[in-house]
C-alpha cells in the first residue's frame, strides 16, 4: 500500500501539474481554509530534498504567488459583503472570537497581523477579509500581503525540505515529520498567543488597583 502511494506521489512530484496544483491549493487557501494547501507544500518540499523534484526554488516561488493572490481575493470578498458576513457570526463561537481577535490585532499592529495570521489556524482567511472590511488601503496592504505571503511559501516548503533530508530513502516518514514540525510551530504560536491574552488583561486591572490603593 506505502509503495503505491509513494509511486503515485513520486509520479505527481515529478510532473509540471504540480506546480499548477500548488499555485492553486495556495490562492484556494486564501478563500476557503478547507484547502490543505500548507500540506501539499511541506509534501512538495520533502520530495525537491530525497529525489530533486520539484524544483525547491520553484516550488517557493509558486506557492508564494499563490497565496498572494490569494489573500487579495479574500481582501476584495471583504470589501464586498465580507463586512456583513464577519458581523453576523454568532456570539460565543470560536469563528466569533477569531473576528474578534483579527479586528483587536489589526488595531494594534496593523497589516503585521497578515504575516502573524498566517501561522494561526484560520487566522489568514479571517485577517484578510477583515482588512477588507474595514477598508484597509491596499497600498498598504499589499505590500504586507507579499511579505506574508513569501515567509509561509519559504516556511513550508523548507520545513518540508528538512523533512526529506532527514528521511532521504523513505519520503513518506520524510512528508510525516515535516507536517509534524509544522504543526509544533502553529501550537508555539497559539501557546504563545494564549499567554499574551491572559497577560494584557491582567496588565490593564493592575495600574487600576494601584490607583484605588492610592485613594
């Protein structure tokens, strides 16, 4: 059964349709997260290190174009009704708390939240449409969208990479570990994420107690 598959990846690798298909899955991303863009990448990855194809800098390239085209689809939806939409998420849902956080993120640190949102699970899609939303100048978001966008398509595929060196003769443990390191990376984040929340809230009712110590 692993050899059948390894064949038929083996086959897809080394074909030009694997180019089309990581430009694609990168730009569907940006739209509809159901998309397994960021495995196909760390997998296309794997593979430029144990068998040489694809091309390891095409492959950067490619799916980096794609996912900047697809963040200005989803900023262009946000524009339209993407407004509409965030708003009537309903209250106390995790797709809730996620618009809450892209909108308190964008307040604070502006377009950089793109290139934050992009290691944050659904976090892309909603930044982006929220950015939308808002009417964030495209001046300036494109710019931050090509710098999102380059850092994931270079995050990926050298993940991957690492992946397939590590396991040269078996690209299939090589494909495992490099979506394993992937996945350790988005939990860092999100850990990290959750502490800066519990803290800032914190940091605001601590001057507050002084004050009325004061009195």
């Amino acid at each position: 059964m692993s050899d059948s598959i390894l064949h038929f990846a083996d086959e897809l690798m080394s074909s030009w349709w694997i180019y089309l298909a990581l430009w694609g899955f990168a730009a569907l991303d940006g739209f509809f997260p159901a998309i397994p863009s960021e495995t196909l990448v760390v997998t296309a990855g794997v593979f430029a290190a144990s068998t040489g194809e694809p091309n390891l800098y095409a492959v950067i390239v490619v799916a980096s174009i794609g996912a900047f085209i697809g963040d200005h689809v989803s900023y262009a939806l946000g524009r339209g009704a993407g407004g509409r939409l965030l708003d009537r998420v309903k209250p106390g849902t995790k797709r809730h708390a996620a618009v809450q956080w892209a909108r308190r993120s964008l307040e604070e640190r502006g377009g950089l939240v793109l290139v934050v949102a992009r290691y944050v699970p659904g976090g892309r899609t909603v930044v982006t449409l929220t950015m939308g939303s808002v009417r964030y100048p495209l001046r300036s978001f494109t710019p931050f969208a090509a710098l999102a966008a380059a850092s994931w398509g270079a995050y990926c595929t050298l993940v991957g990479f690492i992946g397939g060196k590590a396991f040269e003769d078996n690209p299939l443990k090589g494909v495992v570990l490099g979506i394993g390191l992937a996945l350790a990376v988005t939990l860092v984040v999100e850990l990290v994420r959750h502490r800066l929340r519990r803290r800032k809230p914190q940091a605001q009712v601590e001057p507050q107690l002084m004050e009325a110590g004061e009195r």
